[in-house]
C-alpha cells in the first residue's frame, strides 16, 4: 500500500500554480488535466486564468498555461 498526500485544498492549489518561480516570470506552467478538474474544477481554474489575463491549451492529457499576457499561436 502506498502512503498518498495529504489532500489539497482549492486555494493552495490554485496559490502554487501562480506562486510558480515560471509564472512569476512569465513562463509555462504545465499541470495534469484530470488533477486541475479533480482539485481545482475546470471553471474555477479558467477563471484565475482570466483574471489574470493567461492563456491556456490542452493536449495529451496536460495543460500548459502560458503565463503572461502575450497571444499563443499555434504552429502546427
């Protein structure tokens, strides 16, 4: 049997996203999908985005937040 983590609250998950040393500096965050519905909730964690003004894409299971203002183009 593995020990697990003690569970997270909503808050501190979203304070860790931000509080990230590569959001700080305007960098990429990347995050499982399935953790940020379970943890967090989808809508909840789209509207720290916006607030902030981040963009976000979705692929392979991972979200990858941009984590500054600038446009996000995707290239292929």
């Amino acid at each position: 049997m593995t020990d697990r983590p003690a569970p997270i609250r909503l808050d501190q998950c979203l304070t860790q996203l931000v509080a990230a040393r590569a959001a700080a500096q305007g960098g990429v965050v990347r995050r499982r999908t399935c953790a940020i519905g379970q943890i967090v909730g989808n809508e909840r964690f789209l509207a720290k985005l916006d607030r902030r003004g981040f963009r976000a894409v979705e692929n392979a299971g991972r979200t990858v937040v941009f984590c500054n203002r600038a446009p996000v183009r995707v290239l292929r």
